[in-house]
C-alpha cells in the first residue's frame, strides 16, 4: 500500500524547501528497520523531538542484504514502508538503494541528521555536509537489547528445537 508519506527524492525536495521556507527544522535519519520494535520507536520518536519534521530513508532489500546478510531483510520493504508511515511521528518516508544515504543527505540538506549511539562521529555519512551547511548531528543512545538482530537470534534461541 503506498503512503502519502512515501515520496520520491525530487517531490521531497521540493516539500524540504518549502518547509526550510517556513523555518521548520528538517530531521533526518535512516536506517533498515527490519522487524520493528521497541527501540525503533523510542529512536525515531526521539529523533522527531529534535524538529518540526522527520524524514526517515529506509534502506531497499537490496541493501539490506548487501549490510546485513543474504537473509535479510525478513520484512520487505513495501511493508516496513507501510509500517513506518503509520507512526505519527514521520512525517516523510524515502527508499533508497546503496550502501548509505549519502546523495539523500546531499540533496536535502537537512538541519539535523541523526544516527544512533553505535556510531562515532566520524563515521556518519552526511556529517560533513550537514555541517557545512550549519547544520547538526545528533547520535541518540540505543536501547539495550532490541536490535533486530538480537530479536532474531533470540526467537531461533527459544524455538529451535520447537516443531
């Protein structure tokens, strides 16, 4: 099902200027999100908190398995878009195809991008850009123990030898 929220780059180009017009403050952040759970939402919804407007990139199935493994994702990506844009707290939802966000950052530009607390400064892709244009990154603390990956190893854990 396709969202209102789900734009492509030149539409939500065009929605980042008008905003940036009024003075809303653009958030940015991306990810996989991949069997959504409890620290998704506490990040996101942490992230929305530093702005007026969050903008989310969601990683395309093919990316994900070049990040996470031949596996992955165990949810596609037109249902973690679906998922994603019912959360209040997005207001738009891009998918993007390579390894990072980077021509995503570029061409928008925004006021803050976020990353989680995993990541050190000098590997947020975007940083620089962001900043140059006197904008700021944000690294939000992750919630212990809910990673997608954690998730996964504990459903196999608990159910392995269950048939």
């Amino acid at each position: 099902m396709k969202s209102k929220k789900n734009l492509n780059l030149k539409t939500l180009q065009k929605e980042i200027a008008n905003l940036k017009k009024q003075k809303k403050e653009v958030v940015f952040t991306n990810g996989c999100f991949d069997l959504i759970h409890a620290g998704h939402v506490r990040y996101l919804t942490e992230a929305r908190n530093l702005g007026d407007v969050l903008v989310v990139a969601v990683n395309s199935d093919a990316s994900v398995r070049k990040l996470k493994g031949e596996k992955r994702p165990i949810v596609s990506q037109a249902q973690r878009l679906e998922v994603l844009s019912g959360f209040w707290f997005i207001d738009y939802l891009i998918l993007f195809s390579g390894n990072t966000p980077k021509n995503l950052i570029t061409a928008l530009t925004p006021d803050i991008l976020v990353k989680g607390g995993d990541w050190s400064l000098d590997q947020i892709v975007g940083r620089d850009h962001v900043e140059a244009h006197g904008g700021k990154v944000v690294r939000i603390k992750l919630v212990k123990n809910t990673s997608t990956t954690s998730l996964i190893d504990r459903v196999l854990t608990r159910f392995q030898d269950t048939k």
